[in-house]
C-alpha cells in the first residue's frame, strides 16, 4: 500500500534531477506529497508544478509544491503528524537535524546524503590515463554529492601521479556555463564559495600543499568561481580529506597496498561512491566488496541510472532511490489473515 503523504526536500544542485528521482516513484506507488525545493533553486520546482497542473490528469492536491526562505517548512514537514514520511536529499548535517525532528513522530524517513568518494588507483592500472581523468571531480564546481574528491594513488607512483593530476587541472576548462565546451561553472552562491575557500585556506594550515589553483580565478570578474585546487601531502585525518567541501578540490592520498587503500577509503564518516582502476578485474571486484560504500564503479563502469538502487553507508544517509527499492520505500506492507476454507 502507499505510505501515504510524503515530505519531499530537495537540495540546490541538482534540482530538477533530484525531484524527478522522488516524485515519480512515490506516484507511481500511490503517494501525494508536499515538496519543498532549496531556497537557491525553487523555479525548477514551480515550473513543474504548473507543468503538473497544467498538462497532465494528475488530481489537484496530489502534488503541492511549497517555496520557502528557511528552514520551516521543512520542520513542518519532518514533525507533523499529518506527514507519513519524509524524502530528503541535501547536506549530512541537515539530514540529522531531520531525523531529529521526525523522530517523536515514528514516521519513516529517507535520506540520501553528503559523501567523500575514492577514486581508487591500483598498482596495476594505467596511471597516465586514470589520474589524467581526475579533475571531473571538478564537473559542476565540485558541487555533487558522490563526485570522487579523495584520489588514493599507490606511494611509489605518488609524486608521478602528483604531477599527471596538475597537468588535468592546470588544462580543466571552467568558466561561462553557457559554454558548451566548459564543464565547470560558479559555485551556486558567494556564501558557497566562501565556504569552500575557507577549506582551502584549512588545508594550507594543515600542511598540505596546494599543487596548482586555490583561489578565485583573476581572469573570471563575475560570478562565485574557485579555481580547480588539487592538494598534494594529504593525510586522509585532515579535514580537508575527512569532509565534504562541496567545490573543486581533490586531495591526493598515497596508499603501500591494498588493504592500505581499503583502510583509507573506509576510514570517512560518509560511503557514498567512489571508483576503482585495475587490469585485474577480479582483484578490483575484491577490493570493492571490502570498500564501505553505496555505489562504486570499476574501470569506468557506470552504476547510476534508473533501475540502479542508490544511497549510501553510514553518514551518507538511510535507504536507497531508484531500482526496486526506490519504489519499496514508498510503501507499507499490510499482512491480512482470515479463516481457510473447510
């Protein structure tokens, strides 16, 4: 049966990708929901609201789209009894802050949460190639919750690697999003962009180097860009290595074998994704099911998709969307018995 009504609450930086994740399974199990977008990103929201309206047979009442400046309504939403769930995709922190306020209420509770993803390099794989890849973790301003921001790469190949990371970097293009060839845009707000500067500033007092980048570019005068910062001599217990910071850094992490690679890539508070890069597939499918973590590709191996669940361990949230059990989470389980026949 359908759970019933559903809090929906979406973050700023994939909006209209993140509605449709929730929206269409929670319909198509029965549900009606109130969605709140993020306060930074609420015309994708409306315009699919009077898209609902509008052009579909969908009943009033069954999707209510509710704008809001703050935090209220979705504390509405996580602690009214007349909400028999609550789907929320956004930052760790607010996710507890959540689960909180829901708790008086027993009401279920979906959370899909922040990460801090590897991008695993095995001894046996192609460096060059690999490593020369890494600065996608740059895609969208670093703004992306399961994008590999830890590239663990074996120690003996550290400084190689360090240099092959600089040159993808220095060679990233980011600038106008409106340009078809560039990838990486403005963080979504000055507050954003603060914010990530703030950690690259906590690196650099950590002891990290920073290779090449962060700052705020000189030759971008409009816009809340950071510079594609790539920071070499990471410990993985530096903040910078520990949490997200949501912007266009990548730290490098040297690693001696690999149940060293194992034990840093499970020594985060989030497990969300991350990546694996062997010529040894059978060794890389080894080295994944001991990783702690919701998603994982192999040698470019893409996992997200529609019939794909996703969602993570730990700090990065409870439950999974898409697949089957993105439909299942929508619903109740109702068992009836009655008298057989004689």
């Amino acid at each position: 049966e359908p759970v019933g009504v559903v809090g929906v609450i979406v973050p700023w930086n994939f909006p209209i990708e993140i509605i449709l994740n929730k929206l269409g399974p929670l319909l198509a199990m029965g549900n009606t929901c109130v969605l709140k977008p993020a306060p930074d990103t609420p015309w994708n929201a409306t315009r699919l609201g009077r898209l609902i309206a509008e052009q579909t047979d969908i009943p009033p009442g069954v999707v209510n789209i509710v704008t809001s400046a703050d935090h209220l309504v979705g504390e509405v939403l996580s602690t009214s009894t007349e909400v028999d769930m609550v789907a929320f995709t956004g930052s760790t922190a607010t996710g507890r802050r959540i689960l909180e306020a829901a708790a008086p209420t027993l009401k279920r509770v979906f959370l899909e949460l922040g990460g801090k993803s590897v991008n695993l390099v095995l001894d046996d794989a192609d460096l060059e190639a690999t490593v020369a890849g890494s600065a996608v973790c740059c895609m969208h301003g670093g703004q992306g919750c399961a994008i590999p921001t830890r590239l663990l790469v074996p120690r003996s190949h550290y400084d190689e690697a360090v240099e092959m990371a600089r040159s993808a970097f220095e060679n990233w293009a980011y600038g106008d999003p409106t340009d078809l060839s560039v990838l990486q845009g403005p963080q979504i707000s000055r507050r954003q962009q603060e914010r990530v500067l703030d950690y690259i500033q906590q690196g650099r007092a950590e002891g990290a180097t920073v290779v090449t980048g962060g700052g705020r570019p000189d030759h971008l005068d409009r816009g809340w860009y950071v510079e594609p910062t790539l920071f070499a001599d990471v410990d993985n217990a530096m903040v910078i290595a520990q949490e997200e910071i949501f912007g266009p850094v990548l730290v490098v992490i040297g690693f001696d074998d690999d149940d060293d690679a194992v034990r840093i890539a499970n020594e985060s508070t989030y497990g969300l994704s991350g990546m694996i890069t062997s010529a040894d597939l059978d060794r890389a499918k080894a080295v994944a099911r001991r990783i702690r973590t919701g998603t994982l590709g192999i040698n470019g191996g893409i996992w997200y998709g529609a019939d794909a669940p996703f969602g993570g361990y730990k700090g990065s949230g409870l439950g999974r969307q898409c697949g089957i059990e993105g439909l299942e989470i929508f619903t109740e389980t109702k068992t009836v018995g009655w008298p057989a026949e004689n």
